[in-house]
C-alpha cells in the first residue's frame, strides 16, 4: 500500500466553486451525502498567505500535469513518465493526475479553471483508461494487489465526484462497474481473476478501512445503499482490540503485515477513512452504530499521541516508509494532524478539544517547515504540497488563533508496547524511542523495492528525538551507516537485496519489557542474527528508562561468524560543516571530517547539538575503550528504495562505539545516555551517578537508580535466579521476568512482565521486603506471602506481555546481611586473611594470640529515610562468663579476602560495649547514628569489635559470621526506616 493524501479534487474542498459543490439537483440522501462531503471542514480562507502559497503550489503543478499530457490520437500511456503499465502503480499514478486535473477545472488557475478543453481532455483520458488498462472486463490483475482494489477505485472515486455533474453517465457506469470487478466485497481480497474463492485472504486492520471507503464512496456515487452498507458494515471488524495479526492492541500498539509496528504508516490511513466514513455516514440511514465506535479517540491518543514527538511522526512506526525521501517523520505528522482534526468532528466535544489542544502543541513547537509551519514541500505524486488541504490549513490556523484551546504539552510518560516490541519514554525536552524484534516483531520490512537496507533497524535501534527537530529528516535514512545505528549490537551483516515481505525475526525468546505506573520502564531483548542475516552473533540486551536518563546494558555478546563485532552507543547526524563539539573527560577532541579515534578508558563523553536544546551527555560506568568517528557520509535514495532519486546527497555523522572484538565471547558493555546536559551536567553526573549496575550477566541484568528508588531487572533464563542489591537478595523469579520496583520509605511498587508472551502458567517472584499491608493489585497477581518476604503469583497466560502491578505498604523493617566479615590474628599472624572462615573470633591476649572481628554492611538495598538500626550478633563459643566487648567505627575500605591485621583500618569512634551473652543468646546494640551517617554518604557502614582487656587463655569469644552453618546465628542489621 502506498499512503499517500488523496487530495479531495485539487487543492482542497473549500476552494471549489459553489456549482461544483452543488452538482446536480439535490433529490435523495445519496445527493445530501454528497452535498455534505463537499463541505466538509467549511471554506478556506484564500486571503490567507499560507493557503495561497499552498492554493499556488497545487495550481503549479496541475499547470505542469496538463503541460505534459500526452494529447496524441495514438498515444501509448497519458505522461511518458508514467508510461510503464507493467506496474500496476502507474495505473494509480495516471488517475491521480487526472484528479488532479479534474479539480483544476473547477479551481485551477484561470487558465485552467472553467476551461472547456481541460475538461473534455479529463474525461477523453478517463475513456482511454477504460478502455486499455482499468475496466469491468479485465481478465486478471498484475503486480501489485493494492492498486487495482485500494489505490485506483480510490482515485476513481475521487474523479467521479469532482465530476459528478459534468460527467456522462455512462463513463460513470463504467468506472462503477470497475470498481465492483476489482473490490466487490470491501472485507475479503479478490483474487486475480475477479473472483472471491473461500480461502480469500480477509482483510484486516488499514487495507479492511481503505476498502470500506471505497465501497461505501462507490455507493454513493452509484446511488446504491446496499455497497452503502457493505462499507459501513466493514467498520466493525477493525473497531475491537486484536490479540494476534493486524489492528490495534490494547497497549496501544498497531501492526500491519502481521510482523510490522505501523501506527505511522498503515495506521495514518486507517484513521483517516474512519474519520471519513463516520462524517459521511453520520445522520444518514448508514450511520455506524457499533458499541466500539468511540475507542478511535483512544487510537488517536494512546497508539498516535505517543509516537508523535514535537510534530515528528517516529520512525520506529514507520516501516519500509522511512525509505521515501518525501515522506519525512514531520511531513507524516503534518498530514496526521490535519487526520486527526478531521476526525473531531465525529467525536463529543469533550475528546475533541482534547485532540484539538494536542494538535495546537504540536503545530506551535514544530519548528521544521521554517517560517510557517504550513509551508509546501516537495511531495511525491503531488509535486508541492502540505500534506494538508486548504480548509485543513484555515481550521488549523483557527485552532492557533483560539486562545480558549491550550496548547498540551508532550506527555511525561513511559509506555511499553508489548505487542509491537516499542518502548517510547517521554520527558521535557526529549523522548526516546527503542525498537526491538522478536518471534512476533520483523526487524524489518522491505517490498515494492523499499527499504533496502534497513536490516538491522528494529534489532535494538535507539532513536532521540530532541530540539534537533531535523535530526532524522533530510537525507538521513540515504546516508546514516545503517549496519551501525544508535543502539545496535552489529556483526554488520546483512547483504544484497533483502527478500520481499519476508519476515526477519529474532530465534529467541526473551523480549519485552515492564512498565511502572507509566513513568519508568526496563526493555529486554536476547536476540540471535539467524534469521536476520544468517550469522551467529547473539547476545542479551537490556534499557533502562529512568526519567531523564536511558541505561544500556549487554551481556554474552558472543559471535563466530569472523567478523568484528561492536555495539553502537551513538550514530548522530552532525551541522553543515560537522563541527559539533565533542568532549571525552574533560578533553575536546578534534572537529575535522575523517577524524577517528579509540579513546581508552573513557568516562563520559559530550556531544554538542546542532541547536539548543540539543546537547547529549554519555556516560561508561566500566570505563572502557569507546571509538569515535567524524564523518562525512553520500547515498543515493535509490539504493535504499528502487524508485527513489538517483542524485548523491550527503551528511555528517559523529558516532561512538564499544567494540568487542572478532569473535567475542561473552562480552557486555554498559553505558548511559543523557539528553539535554552540558559537559560540565555530564562531568558531575559522571563523578556522582547514583546508578548502580547490580548485575549484567548471561543470568541477569539488573540497574538501580537510587536518587529516585527505582529499579529495573531482568532474569533471562527460566529457572529460579536472584538478583542482589548491597549484598543482600532482592529479587528472584523463577522464569523469564522483567521486574521493576520503586520504593519511597514504606510504600513499594512493583511491576512485572512476562517477556516471551508465551508462558502458559505463573510466573512466581520474590522480593526480599516485608510488607505490612496490600494496597493494590491488578488482576492475576496473588500475593501469596507478605512478609518476612513478599511473594508474587501472576498469572501471565494469555497476557500479551503485560506489566502486572502491584503496591504494597512495607513494614518499615528491613534485615541486612554482612557485605563482608573477617577476623583477624596479629603477631606471626599478622599478614594471615581470615575472611572466610565461619566464626568471628574476639581476644585480648599475648602477641600472636590477640584477635579482633570487622563487619561491613552495604547500606545501598536501603530505600528510604533511616529512623533506627540495630547490630545483632550471636556468640557460639566462650570461654568464660562475664567478658566484655567494645565496638568501633571503622572506614570501609577493606576487603574480605585480603584484609589482615596488620593492614586493617584504625579504629574510629567508640560505638558501644557489651558483655556477652550466653552462648546462641542473640545480642544487639544500637547503630542509628552511624546508619543515618553512612546512608547520607558512601553507603558503607564498617565496625571492629575488640576485646575491653585481656581476660586469660579462657577469654575467646566466637560469635557466628555470615558464613556460619546456622543462618539464625548469622549477624544482621536490623534498619527501621520511613
């Protein structure tokens, strides 16, 4: 399918003269219909400059159109560059053009317009149609499906009413019986022959819709309520929400081709016919009544609104279109902006001012058209254009000028799409966009020649949108180096012509993603090239969206096809002259065209935008080598779409990289992007992150944000895992799962998924927190023990890869494990590390006999506001009565395996004493303070525990360690917090 904007005649409806509007005598509801849709969205205002420069370009190229005609008795095609009837396109092509012209005739220049030659020139081009290539007669259609039963009885209809009045009848028969030959059931797909066999593929989701109007405009048009119907009845089927194939899920996403995410290509069309039909149909005897007849405000504002950043329709949506060099992600968010105004005038008032303050965003924050956000631009098939027609300009204008609508601002939200393997976070200033493929989701879509190169562009691609707002427009999809897109693990593989509608999917399992109260989110993809490109490249990839941040992990990255292999942090186009400024840890580097460099041990980078606004901060928590590249980059449209323009185009890029090497095996890399920060955001964010990577490895990945309590892990395997925080366990699944948490003090929530959507019974996880009541669950999560631990059964059948959530209010008591604990001997001894034996020895005594304990706990798994600590040891071993002991803080800096006696850190402030207790009598000793002081700084809280003075050979105290056979007896810190 090709989705174009049918104009209504030329130009725009609103700017055809009264007798064209009128046609004939108004005698029956077919009349009214007709009457009705020639009005629809009122006048255009031609006083107003961007309509003329629009009414302009549109009479320009309906001037050349007629220019170009082939007049000759004898001709062969209508234009010689639409001469090739081999391709089924070009009959789509040539009664587009005569639409164009017929529209001319009623509102064309005044050459044009009322010209007697131009009209008996349409409708002499309209018989020789008829007559050689588009008819009731013809035997079977060849090539494309699509334009003899969607494209062509599109552009037929259109004809035949902007002719309606001047057009003979029998030429009007003609083309009805036309299109009864090629689309006699708007719900089934006619085979080649005209016949509708029982195995006939059903139509679904944009091509159901674009047929539905077909059938019912031709219904109309003929004056026959019973294709008036079929059309309307064709409505219901699209209106539910699918659970498989094409249409609209309930997480708002929207798949055509069964493996294509396509809310900005398919999706545009579809909503634009069901906005046509309700208008049209509305207060005839046709009306659609179906209950499901309002969830299209939903599509608009839960599957469109999400995708549209600052104007921008996202490319992730967009499929083979990104390969139209005139079909850029603002010139579709143009055209869906005036869809989706048309479509508020069958809604309540209510959901259309809603729209209407969305739109009004939109237009205002565009900033890519220039001067006037109505500006024409270059448009296949059209020439000039806007994507919108004059009264769509006039009303829009009016919106802008209306100070009673507000203009809304980008939602604050993170959305997972599970059915389409999108994950959009959106924040001020910014929003990302992250494409996966899966079982379900291709990598991508290539047919009718388009998208030729687009292999690896939903294998993990990682858009930013941001004040930048021509960042992915111009020639960026003809020059970008798509083996190395933002984003991507890449062996850059993927060669010659791509296979027609083949569906490239991933062999693994494992992909999908949480979402937490619509704010936060953690994306999964295990992913295998197999299918994609035929080589062995795999690995487990993992994004967390934390607000104002994105976390990129990967683990088991492993190859052996012999290539290199490299994941791609960044792959930005740069300004005119690929100046922008880029700084590593402090250092600018240089700004020449062709400067490459492996920038070892790297930190953070910097990159400058090309406007304000615009600028991205990198950091690499592991300090790896990153390779920078400045370039400058040429394509051809053509070599990514067959049909596309031949002339070499160029760009600039700067790209940043990790490389794994030739083969790796079981390589990761970790990385975080910051949009909107300065160099000097980026250097402090760097020094103090609060991003902790708790683990990144084949089993799991797991990121914490502690500034604001969040999150997000994922256990890659089926069988149960625990993924720990500080030392202590914090989460543990017992099958494939992506879980998010946010604490603040007492209140937990959590969030789970089942990635693969393929698990048939529960998914059982635990979360070492106690909870002291429920607050909320969804339906199919079970809480099957609240605390010391709490324990979650969710039903994921059948789910879709939903994020299940659930809050709990915690109990405000938490038990913390040793990070680490040792004794030590000093003397011959002193050199001797004791980190692993089971007991903590305490003794004053001679040289060579004294021994003293050190604990460490990590404070880091603690959320909230600490209000009491306690440190509970158990002694299993005395010699004697009546012994006391002291405790110090000490600073954190050892480690269990090599800390000694003689290299143990001093001893601090005296903390508490005791005398201790009667062996397995456990103790405890007040720590608040020090807690309170460690969790407001490093996290670390360490003690020493000594012997008060030398009690004889009998004065050996052992206490359990975290080791210890007996988990009762093992020492804890017991945190209250809130």
């Amino acid at each position: 399918m090709h989705y174009k904007t049918i104009m209504r005649g030329l130009l725009a409806a609103g700017l055809l003269n009264a007798a064209w509007v009128g046609g004939a005598a108004r005698a029956d509801d077919y009349d009214d219909m007709r009457a009705k849709w020639a009005l629809r969205g009122g006048a255009a205002n031609a006083a107003d400059p961007d309509v003329a420069a629009l009414v302009a370009a549109s009479q320009a190229s309906a001037q050349r159109l007629w220019n170009t005609l082939d007049r000759d008795p004898g001709r062969t095609a209508l234009w010689p560059d639409a001469s090739s009837f081999a391709a089924s396109a070009t009959l789509t092509t040539s009664f587009t053009r005569l639409a164009t012209l017929a529209g001319a005739y009623y509102s064309g220049n005044a050459g044009m317009q009322g010209n007697p030659e131009l009209l008996a020139e349409v409708l002499a081009g309209i018989d020789w149609m008829l007559a050689h290539h588009y008819n009731a007669a013809v035997a079977n259609e060849f090539d494309n499906w699509w334009d003899w039963q969607i494209g062509v009885p599109q552009q037929v209809n259109n004809l035949m009413f902007i002719l309606y009045a001047d057009q003979p009848a029998a030429q009007r028969a003609a083309l009805i019986a036309a299109i009864d030959r090629f689309v006699p059931d708007p719900t089934r797909r006619t085979a080649r022959d005209g016949s509708v066999p029982a195995t006939a593929t059903v139509e679904t989701g944009a091509n159901l819709l674009d047929k539905a109007w077909v059938v019912a405009m031709r219904g109309m048009l003929g004056k026959d309520g019973g294709k008036l119907a079929a059309g309307r009845d064709a409505v219901a089927p699209a209106l539910p929400y699918v659970n498989t194939g094409d249409g609209f899920y309930a997480d708002g996403s929207f798949v055509q081709h069964l493996h294509t995410p396509y809310v900005g290509g398919y999706g545009a069309p579809l909503l634009t016919n069901i906005g046509r039909l309700y208008y049209l149909l509305d207060g005839s005897p046709w009306e659609v009544t179906d209950p499901n007849r309002g969830v299209v405000f939903d599509w608009a504002m839960r599957a469109f609104r999400p995708f549209i950043y600052d104007g921008a329709m996202m490319d992730n949506q967009r499929g083979r279109s990104i390969a139209r060099q005139t079909s850029t992600d603002h010139l579709v968010g143009r055209s869906l902006v005036g869809t989706m105004l048309n479509l508020t005038d069958s809604l309540p008032a209510g959901q259309a001012d809603e729209i209407k303050s969305v739109l009004k965003g939109w237009m205002a924050r565009d900033t890519s058209f220039g001067a006037s956000y109505f500006s024409p631009v270059p448009i296949n098939g059209v020439g000039v254009g806007s994507g919108l027609s004059a009264t769509d300009v006039t009303r829009l204008k009016a919106i802008l000028e209306d100070d009673a609508i507000v203009a809304a601002d980008e939602p604050v939200e993170t959305r997972v799409y599970a059915a389409a393997d999108r994950v959009v976070q959106r924040r001020p200033g910014h929003a990302f966009a992250l494409s996966m493929f899966s079982r379900r989701m291709s990598s991508f879509e290539n047919g009718n020649g388009e998208n030729l190169k687009g292999w690896w562009s939903g294998a993990g691609m990682t858009s930013l949108y941001n004040a930048d707002a021509l960042q992915y427009a111009g020639d960026y999809w003809a020059t970008v180096d798509m083996w190395r897109l933002a984003g991507i693990t890449t062996d850059h593989s993927g060669s010659g012509t791509p296979v027609p509608w083949k569906f490239y999917g991933n062999i693994r399992a494992g992909v999908g993603g949480a979402e937490l109260g619509g704010q936060f989110a953690t994306a999964a993809m295990e992913f295998h090239t197999q299918n994609l490109s035929a080589t062995t490249l795999g690995g487990k990839k993992a994004w967390f969206y934390f607000g104002d941040k994105m976390v990129a992990t990967g683990a088991a990255i492993s190859s052996t096809s012999g290539a290199a292999v490299e994941t791609i942090v960044e792959n930005r186009k740069l300004n005119a002259d690929g100046s922008n400024v880029l700084t590593v840890d402090g250092e600018v580097q240089d700004a020449a065209l062709g400067w490459s460099a492996a920038l070892p041990q790297v930190s953070w980078a910097h990159l400058a935008g090309t406007v304000a606004g615009a600028d991205i901060g990198y950091v690499f928590p592991t300090a790896p080598t990153v390779g920078a590249l400045r370039e400058r980059r040429s394509g051809r449209w053509s070599q990514v779409h067959a049909a596309g323009n031949t002339a070499e185009v160029a760009d600039n890029y700067l790209s940043l990289a990790l490389g794994h090497g030739v083969d790796p095996a079981n390589a990761s890399y970790a990385y975080i992007v910051l949009p909107g920060r300065s160099a000097a955001e980026t250097a402090a964010f760097a020094a103090d992150s609060g991003i902790s990577i708790l683990e990144n490895s084949a089993g799991g990945a797991a990121v914490k944000d502690a500034a604001q309590g969040v999150t997000g892990l994922v256990f890659w395997n089926d069988g149960s895992k625990t993924i720990s925080a500080g030392g202590q366990p914090l989460v543990t699944s017992d099958k494939k799962a992506v879980v998010m948490l946010k604490q603040a003090g007492t209140d937990l929530q959590v969030s789970v998924a089942d990635p693969t959507q393929t698990n048939t019974g529960l998914l059982n996880v635990e979360i070492n927190r106690a909870a002291q009541s429920v607050l909320s669950l969804d339906p199919g999560v079970t809480v099957v023990q609240a605390s010391p631990t709490i324990k979650l059964q969710l039903a994921v059948a059948g789910a879709l890869g939903k994020s299940f959530a659930a809050r709990f209010a915690l109990s405000g008591t938490s038990s913390l494990a040793p990070a680490a604990d040792a004794f030590l001997r000093d003397g011959s001894y002193g050199n001797t590390n004791y980190g692993s034996t089971n007991t903590l020895t305490v003794k004053a005594d001679a040289v060579g006999y004294a021994r003293n304990s050190m604990l460490k706990f990590d404070l880091s798994s603690v959320e909230g506001t600490i209000t009491g600590a306690s440190l509970r040891l158990t002694p299993v071993a005395a010699g004697m009565g009546g012994i006391v002991h002291h405790l110090y803080l000490t600073a954190p800096g050892w480690d269990e395996a090599t800390v000694t006696w003689n290299n143990r850190p001093a001893n601090g402030a005296p903390v508490a004493s005791w005398t201790v207790p009667a062996i397995g009598t456990q103790m405890q000793v007040d720590v608040t303070a020090q807690a309170q002081a460690a969790s407001g700084g490093g996290k670390q809280l360490s003690f020493a525990i000594e012997a008060a003075q030398n009690y004889g050979a009998n004065g050996s105290v052992d206490y359990a360690a975290r080791s210890h056979a007996t988990a009762g007896y093992r020492p804890v810190l017991v945190v209250t917090v809130q």
